[in-house]
C-alpha cells in the first residue's frame, strides 16, 4: 500500500527496488486528489505511519539545515547562503527496500538490470542510510575511469552518508560536482533511509557569482527548484532517463534551460510557432 513504482533512470533499465516516499508538500504531476491512498493507515501498521515519518522528518531537518551551513562556510560563503533557502519542507524521505537476488521471482530476475540505476539526485543534497552492502558511488577524482569508476560505499551503523546533488554543483558552477551513484543487485535483501534537501520550490537556481569570472563563465543556466524537479520527472516519465551510459554521467545536473523552461519545450514551442 502506497509502494512508488520506480523510472527508469537509465533507459531500458530494470530496478528490482521497492519505494515508499514522504513528503510534507506533496510532489506530483498527476493530477486528482491521491492523499487518501497515499500512505498506509493505522489498520495496516502501528505507529501511524505519517506521525512516524514526520517526526524523523522534523529531526532530519536540523541535520540538513547544519549542513546546509556547513557547505557555505567550506565553501567560503555567508554561513545563512543555502540554509535560508532550505525553507518550504520540499523534500522528501524515500524508503527502499531491495530484495536479494533470491526473493525475486524468476520474471524479476531474469529482467533486473539494477537495484536502481546509475544517475544523480536533482535536489541539493541527501541523506543516505544503509543496513548492507549495495550503492556504488563515482568519487570526483575516479570521474575519467568511466566504468570502472564505481567504488562500494560504506556500511556505518550510526552514520549518514551524504550525496551531493544536481542543485549544489549549478550553485556552485561546477566546483562542487553531483555524486553520481547506483544500486546494485545482490544476493541480500537490503534497505536503505534517504532523505532528499532540496531548496524552497521557487528559489531561482544559478551560479552563484562567487562562482563565476571571466575565465570561468557561467556553465549552468538559470531554473527553479520546482522545475527542475518537474523537468527531470517528465524526461523520466517519457522514458529518457537521466544517464548517459555511453559517458558514464548525468544527464540531470547540467541539464539546458531557456529563460527558466526545458529546452526541448522551448524548441517545440518555436517549432509550433514557425510552422505555417
């Protein structure tokens, strides 16, 4: 009950991950009114499942409100630089479980290219817990190995790993770079907490000028959150991922916008327009 089905991050791909999601402002293309079937109720589990995420939600907050602080002072900015754009509780806490090879049914496995596929998270940063082996991550200085670029990240009982995000590295005009990272299948079950921190759904995301010079003009054009995030999901929906296996990277966080909007949209659009 209220399991999200997974897209394709890499076209053609396969996840075998199973995805429950909270949020406190809900996020959808769809339309109609889905609240009522969104989450279980109190006859399916104990303690009420949105009280339960809620306040983990709450908590999780001034984590990533002290690392929001964290990545301006590392990065030489005014302490408050991302923390007063944090407001709005536009993210989203996702928990995943990941069946081992052994619990799938023979269709599953024989189609499972992925626990989940190779991309980058659109948001600003996340919050990642594991209880087994299974994420793979791309470290900045592994970037040109291509595939054989992936490193097992760490199981650590009481720690978080943090991933950074699409919207940090366009802060930052690429000095900060989004961790590119997947899951792979195992013969373990595994599950896993993340808490996506994106920045309030209107905030306009650019380089930053602290970030930008004439020997490093700006590489990342200009967008909010919210359409970011609905552009990403739309490209995943029609069913063109956000990784290109050919280059191993992102498609997401260097994605292309004109005055705000998608390019494909824009080229349509003008397209439409000189038709005659």
């Amino acid at each position: 009950h209220g399991e999200e089905v997974e897209l394709a991050y890499e076209p053609g791909s396969v996840a075998t991950v199973r995805a429950w999601d909270y949020s406190r402002t809900r996020f959808t293309l769809a339309g109609g009114d889905f609240d009522a079937m969104r989450y279980p109720g109190n006859d399916v589990i104990e303690p009420a499942f949105t009280d339960f995420l809620d306040d983990l939600y709450q908590r999780q907050n001034v984590l990533a409100k002290a690392m929001m602080v964290a990545f301006a002072e590392m990065l030489d900015l005014p302490p408050r630089t991302f923390a007063d754009m944090f407001e709005g509780d536009f993210g989203t806490i996702r928990l995943l479980s990941y069946p081992g090879n052994p619990q799938l049914s023979e269709g599953e496995a024989a189609t499972a290219t992925d626990g989940i596929a190779p991309h980058t998270d659109f948001e600003t940063f996340t919050l990642m817990h594991q209880d087994a082996p299974g994420l793979q991550l791309i470290p900045a200085n592994r970037r040109h190995l291509g595939g054989e670029a992936w490193v097992d990240a760490p199981v650590r009982a009481d720690e978080f790993i943090i991933i950074v995000g699409d919207i940090l590295e366009r802060f930052t005009n690429g000095t900060i770079t989004a961790t590119p990272h997947r899951v792979v299948v195992t013969t373990h079950p595994r599950s896993s907490i993340i808490r996506f921190n994106a920045v309030a759904a209107e905030t306009v995301v650019e380089p930053l000028p602290q970030f930008v010079s004439e020997a490093r003009p700006a590489r990342y054009s200009r967008v909010t959150m919210r359409t970011h995030m609905e552009t990403t999901i739309r490209n995943l929906e029609a069913g063109l991922g956000a990784w290109d296996r050919e280059l191993h990277r992102s498609t997401t966080a260097n994605y292309l916008y004109i005055d705000g909007e998608d390019h494909r949209k824009v080229a349509q659009e003008l397209s439409l327009q000189c038709k005659p």
